[in-house]
C-alpha cells in the first residue's frame, strides 16, 4: 500500500474514532453518599489529631479532601466557614446566612439539624465539576463544636 493510501485511511480511522466515541474524555463517577461520609469521618479525625491544622489541609486542592465532585466544609463554633475544599473565597462566611438559588436557608439547617451521629441536608449548590446549580444533599456532623460535611450532587 502506498503512502498516501495508508495516510487516507489513518485519517478514517481518525473521523470513525471521533464521530463513534466523541473528543471529550469520560466522565469521572459523581461521588457518593459511602465516599461522602468517609470523607467527613477522614476530616474529623484529623481534627482531632492536629487541631485546627487540619483546616488548611482542607483548603488545600491537594490536601486529600476532595476527590472529583466531592469536597469536605466545615463550620466553627461560630457557625462561620473555616474550611472549604471547593472554594476557599467562601471561607468566614456564616452559616445562618447561606441561603440555595430557592432561598432555601441551608446553612441554617446544616447548623440546627447536625448531630454527633450525623444527617443529610438537601438543598441546591453549584457543582464544581460541572459549573451547574443541582441538586445536592450533604453529609453533616457535629464534633467538638464544628460542623463537618460533604455533599454529593444528585
């Protein structure tokens, strides 16, 4: 076979590829609920470890908590974000404040609803793997004054 045959069916295989399977990579698996109550649990006991050294691990994109579309927050004592592993330009914010795209006062329910045995809030958030508002249920629980959660998106 000459050159310019083997190039022309190098380029069908090419348009073939694209067209059956696309040029986006796969989507990651959304986490879930297991993953998202592993997380909390991974969070709080490095709390308790190392205090509140472990808020900067938090914070940190690299810190071991997030993983894809999940992230773990935490409130303090104060009910103010100190930790926030999607958006750290949410941090000092109050929890009584936030409110979902429906006026949903989630932080509120987050602060009155969370236990040392933990609970799930539903409400709506912006995905940071999509960049859309969904539906969103997070994980929370209470330890050693703080509020410790992480989400999935529905």
């Amino acid at each position: 076979m000459g050159g310019g045959v083997r190039a022309s069916l190098r380029m069908l295989l090419v348009v073939v590829a694209v067209a059956t399977f696309g040029t986006a990579a796969p989507a990651l698996a959304a986490g879930t609920a297991d993953e998202a109550k592993e997380m909390v649990a991974k969070a709080i006991a490095l709390y308790r470890d190392v205090g509140a050294e472990a808020f900067h691990a938090i914070n940190k994109p690299d810190g071991g908590f997030r993983d894809r579309d999940l992230y773990v927050f935490v409130f303090g004592p104060d009910n103010r974000l100190v930790a926030h592993g999607a958006d750290v330009s949410l941090l000092g914010q109050d929890a009584m404040a936030l409110k979902d795209v429906d006026g949903r006062p989630f932080g509120r329910a987050m602060v009155e609803t969370a236990t040392a045995e933990g609970t799930w809030v539903d409400y709506k958030w912006r995905n940071p793997e999509t960049g859309k508002t969904e539906a969103k249920s997070s994980w929370v629980v209470k330890a050693d004054g703080h509020i410790f959660g992480c989400g999935i998106y529905k």
